[in-house]
C-alpha cells in the first residue's frame, strides 16, 4: 500500500481525532483555560503513545507544559529531525463572530472549523498520519530517520518559557534538522514552502520639552515644541527611496539570493487585488522592491501610534510639554534586534533639538530573523517530497511575522525547513478559523515523503 492510498483510507479517523483535540479550548493566554492547556498536552502525548511513539513525556515549564515524543530509527546512525509545532490555541473572541462553536468543531464538506484547526493543531497532527502512512508504504517498523516531535504550549503567549525548555533539554533534542509546521502556503493549487521569517523589536519614545504646557500665545515659537521634534525625528527616519535613515540600520541585512528572487517572481501575486485586502489604494516602499520582497525580505519602521499635547474637543492654544510615539521594526536575517535598538537610541539622541531629552524603552529583548538556505540538501529534500505530493513544482515564500524559529535554530544548532499546508485565508487568530482537510492530507502525505527523503540527503 503507497501513503496516499493509506491516508485517503484513514481520513475519517483523522479527522475524527483532530475534532476530539479540538474540542480542548487550549487557551495559553487566558488563566481559566490554563487547565485545558493541560488536557491538551496529555490529549496529544495519549495520542502519540497509541500511534507507536517509543518515548512520549509532557515536558513541564514554568507556564504552560509542552510534549515530546520520540521514534527511534533502527539504524542509529540515521539522521534525527525535530519537529515542532504548538498545541496552545488564539482565544476565541470576539464569541457573538463565529458562525459556530470554536470548540465543537464542525465538518463542512472538505473543510473543518474550530479554533485551533490550522493553527496549529491541525498541522501537527498530519505528522502523526504522515509517520504511520510511511510505514505502510514501505514496511517498516520504524521510520528512516530518528523522528522527534517537540510540540510547545505558549505559542499563542510569545513563548516567554520556551527558550529556557530548549536550553534545559538541548542534549535531549539534539539533531540535524529542524521542520516546523505552523506557517502557510501561497494557495491550495500554489503549494508553496516558507524559507524565512522576518524578526521584530519595538519601542516607545517619550520626548519631553517644558516641565509644563505653555501658553503658545506668550511662549510659542520661542522655546522647542517636543511635538515638533517628534514630528521632525519620526518623518526624518525614511529617506526619499522609502529607506530606513537610522545610521547603520542595513549593515547586517542579509541580501535575498537572484534564486530566491526569480522564486518569489514565479508567485501569482495579483497586486491590485492585494491592495484591495489591505483596504489601500497604493503600495509603498523601499525604492528597487516588489511588493513581496517589501514584506519578506526588506527590513522596516512603522509608527504605530503618537500623540502629543491636546487632542480633546475645543482648542487649546499650547506648546506642549511631551510627545510619545510607538515605532516597531522588522528585521531580517543576520540583524540582531539588540544591536538595532542600540543604533535607534543613538540616532534618536541626535535627532534632538537643545532643550528636549527623550526616553526611549523597548518591550524586550525583540525577536530574531531566521532563514533557510534553499540550496541546502535539506530543503531540497523537502521541497521534493512536498512535490511528489502535490504532484507540481513548489514555489518559495516567506512571511513577514515573527516566532520563537530563531530560538530554535539557534540553541539545537540545526538548521530549518518549513514543510506547512495552512492557507492565509484560515482565519488563523480570527472568528471562523477552518482548515482545509484535503491540504492536511497532502501535508501527511508530505511529510510520509519527507522522512524518506531525509534519510537520503542527509546521508550524502
């Protein structure tokens, strides 16, 4: 029996046993579902020990617990692959938007709906029918490779304990590779794989000028107006080309290879019909990029918010005494978040007009970038064995969020490939999130391909 006839004979358990998982509102950022986050876990780690999983353990953190099972190759000398995914879910609000219950999934013809179903509970669960699916086709009793599935349960918290669960169980996770399977394709006939999450910081900047708001009658144009400065510092931080003007801001920017580009280029990227999404009526940015490279694989500065003196009804005729403003940046590889928010703190400091003094406080250390070599054996293997699954070329992209991959990547020493079938229309974090059950089969698909694939390219 191949994989595909395999998994298209399970289906019905499958997805039988993701509405079950489903059911568990695994709400990582509400305190009353803390304990649902548990059964989550143990739901998971019941589940994978009936699949045939060697080692299965719930990992505890300091918040909520993660799971980890292992499949041990019979060769010992095969390649291990981590991987990972979250069994944490979005809250569900707003509750009076969803057409149906979040968790009572419901099964509409080819598509399922409840919190949780593409992000990311669905996704991890194909590697489970994937596994299974592998060893049908090809006999065996464990798979090609040492298969080790780390499955998070902060994800949807900002991971605050993540890092610290990698660094005390790194000799546990040591391997050669690392899959993550919670991100997107392009589109259902467009498979595509992610090569690259950009990463992020952010800041507030408090401006301070006069101790109190003056009169601008008797004080104005005579003493500097931190509005004004702020106005001056936030429209001086792009030049003409639509750049970055913070000194030093592109010194580590890792360049998008002329491969990648010609990928990204391939993409039937409807502009037009984007900005109709993005409820706009022109693009923008740096000067020389096309849209998708813009969001991808370019840097940014955005100001999120400012505010300054008196924005109630009425007039009132001051110099005000401050001005705030909130800026994030997305980074990409190779720019250290730390390293930025240095350079932004000096270029800040120059901007400053005599008079005013500024306060500028980041929300944390920031995220870091990560990226996949797209000429590494690695992704070539998974780009394969995701073709031989849909059955046409798979396309690159990337996305413009950040998560705890970086992390990852960095602490195990294993590079990533994103093998994903979620699509950017799942409603993932919004009312009606659904995923498309015959994409979660060809993710099983792909990944029963993956392993072999893998076992293959690793070796050489």
């Amino acid at each position: 029996m191949d994989a595909r006839t395999y998994i298209a004979e399970h289906r019905g358990e499958f997805v039988a046993e993701l509405r079950e998982w489903l059911a568990i509102p695994s709400v990582s950022a509400d305190p009353a579902h803390h304990g649902d986050v548990r059964r989550s876990a143990e739901w998971l780690a019941r589940h994978l020990a009936a699949v045939g999983f060697a080692i299965v353990e719930i990992w505890e953190t300091d918040g909520m617990p993660a799971v980890f099972a292992e499949w041990p190759a019979a060769d010992p000398d095969a390649p291990t692959v981590v991987v990972y995914g979250h069994h944490d879910v979005q809250p569900a609000d707003p509750a009076e938007s969803w057409q149906t219950d979040p968790f009572d999934p419901v099964e509409r013809g080819d598509r399922l709906i409840g919190r949780g179903a593409s992000d990311d509970k669905g996704q991890v669960l194909f590697h489970s029918l994937g596994v299974r699916a592998g060893l049908a086709a090809s006999g065996a009793a464990a798979p090609p490779v040492t298969l080790k599935l780390l499955v998070e349960g902060e994800e949807e918290s900002g991971s605050p304990n993540f890092a610290g669960l990698l660094e005390r169980y790194r000799d546990r996770l040591a391997c050669d590779i690392v899959v993550i399977s919670d991100t997107t394709m392009w589109a259902a006939d467009t498979p595509s794989m992610c090569v690259g999450m950009r990463g992020m910081t952010d800041c507030r900047i408090d401006l301070y000028g006069p101790e109190v708001d003056l009169h601008s009658g008797s004080f104005g144009g005579a003493v500097p107006n931190p509005a004004r400065a702020m106005a001056d510092l936030l429209s001086d931080m792009h030049d003409a080309g639509g750049r970055v003007a913070v000194p030093g801001f592109y010194d580590d920017v890792a360049e998008i290879s002329t491969e990648e580009r010609e990928l990204l280029a391939k993409l039937p990227f409807d502009e037009a019909e984007w900005l109709r999404t993005a409820s706009s009526t022109a693009t923008a940015g740096e000067t020389g990029y096309s849209t998708l490279e813009r969001i991808w694989v370019r840097p940014t500065a955005e100001i999120n918010g400012m505010w300054s003196g008196h924005t109630g009804a009425g007039t009132k005729t001051i110099v005000p005494r401050s001005a705030h403003a909130k800026v994030s940046f997305r980074l990409v590889p190779d720019q250290e978040p730390l390293r930025i928010q240095e350079r932004v703190r000096d270029y800040v400091e120059a901007a400053l007009p005599e008079g005013v003094r500024a306060d500028v406080r980041f929300s944390g250390p920031g995220v870091r970038a990560c990226a996949s070599d797209i000429t590494s054996p690695a992704v070539r293997a998974a780009r394969s064995a995701m073709g031989r699954a849909f059955g046409t070329e798979v396309l690159f992209t990337r996305e413009g969020g950040s998560g705890p991959e970086a992390d990852i990547a960095d602490i195990l020493d294993a590079p990533l490939v994103f093998v994903a079938v979620g699509l950017d229309d799942d409603r993932i974090h919004a009312p009606n999130e659904k995923v498309e059950i015959p994409l979660l089969l060809k993710g099983a698909e792909s990944a029963a391909h993956l392993w072999e694939e893998l076992a293959a390219a690793l070796r050489c």
